[in-house]
C-alpha cells in the first residue's frame, strides 16, 4: 500500500480487440485541421507547403469507451461530433525518422473528438488556449484498439459518422492531409512518445452539433464502429 492523501486515479485502460490485457492510455494528443474540407468549414485554410501540423492534448481520465453513454456536458449549447482515426502508440520514440514511424504503432482504434465547438470558438477568438472548448470530461470516447497485426498499416478507407442513423461526416484516410507516418515523425520532434500515448488524427468535414438524446454511430473501414448515447 503506498501512503497517500488520498486515493490515487486508477490507470486508464483501453481494451484491444481479440485479447484479455488492456492497453494501459499514457497520453492523448490530438491533431487540429488535417483534412482540406473540414479546415475550410471551420473557415481556415491549410497549406502544407507552408505550414505544420499542430496539436492540442486531453487528459487521459477523459477517455470513454464506445458504447457509453454519457451526459451532455456542462457549459455549451453547441457539442459537436468529430469522427476520427486513432492511432495508438506502442513503442517509445524520439525524432523518429517519418519511414521508421510505422514500427511504433501498436494499432489503431475509432475515435470521437468530442468537442465544446462554442467554447473552442469563442477562445479561437481571442487567441487563448482550447482546452475549455477540448479536453473536458468524456470527451475522448474510443473504441477497443486493434492490433497493427490484423488491420495492416492503414492508409485509406472510409470513415463516417451519422447522428441518430442520418449520415454527418463521410471521408476517405486518404485525405488526410499529414499521414500517419508523418504525424508520428512530426510530434516526436516535440515529445520522447511513449507506449500508451494515442493520437487522434483529425476529423473529416460534416462536424455538427448533438443533443440530449441523440446516439453517434461511427465506422472506419477495415477497423472498427463506434457508437455514443448523449442522456
Ligand atoms: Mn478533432
């Protein structure tokens, strides 16, 4: 027993598909804007001969998995749907050259960014951080992930999301304007990646809102479904 003050969080554990261990959620780093068509909804432009990537974090203790249902949260009148491939990180690495950037992916899950679009907005704005609009309570819903060994490397295949079985987002992985690979090999220029880390990639155009009562069901090609009821 160690002494402390009081109870310390319990890990967060993602299930993996096909095996009784769980894949233990180190960080969650998500990246902002990497399809075309969803950057110019949000009324940005993205170049990436003259741009990189950026990212934004949630807590781990954000993470919900697929199936939950969940509250509508606190503080928002426009909670929004972003559907995303996940990719999870299981191996440590730093400056990983983008060709070596596929021998650190343990596998991949489906994933829903939920996002506070009006907080986000609203600190857009006014060039604060997004964290109020981004990493809130239950806001990191996932699937179980999927080891790399039965998907394959994933490159392309549809990902859609539809509220209450009427389709919002449908797009291809091809779109994604930095790959996996590339994102792996930018990120590790920030941080030493460490197994458990996963990466929300970005999500496709066709973002909107949800309220009470409304269940998200997700897929991705090749991968997984993902499901999500708002009470
Ligand atoms: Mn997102």
């Amino acid at each position: 027993m160690s002494n402390t003050v009081f109870p310390a969080p319990a890990p967060v554990l993602a299930a993996i598909e096909g095996s009784d261990a769980s894949f233990p959620i180190n960080r969650i780093f998500c990246v902002g804007r990497n399809y075309l068509a969803h950057a110019a909804e949000m009324g940005v432009s993205v170049d990436k001969t003259k741009q990189e990537p950026f990212y934004f974090t949630k807590h781990p203790s954000s993470y919900v998995p697929s199936g939950a249902t969940i509250a509508y949260p606190p503080q928002t009148a426009n909670y929004h749907h972003e559907m995303e491939l996940v990719v999870a990180i299981g191996k440590d690495g730093f400056e990983v050259p983008e060709e070596k950037a596929n021998e650190l992916v343990f596998g991949y899950a489906a994933g829903l960014d939920m996002t506070r679009r009006d907080l986000q907005l609203k600190a857009r704005e006014n060039g604060r951080p997004w964290d109020l609009g981004k990493d809130f309570e239950q806001s990191a819903v996932m699937t179980a992930i999927v080891p790399v060994e039965k998907t394959g490397i994933i490159s392309n295949g549809k990902i859609e999301l539809a509220v209450n079985g009427e389709p919002r987002q449908s797009s291809d992985l091809s779109l994604l304007i930095w790959s996996v690979p590339e994102i792996i090999a930018h990120l590790s220029k920030f941080y030493h990646l460490q197994a458990g880390d996963v990466i929300y990639t970005g999500t496709p155009e066709g973002v909107g809102a949800v309220v009470s009562g409304d269940k998200i069901t997700g897929y991705i090609e090749g991968l997984a479904s993902i499901e999500l009821n708002i009470a």
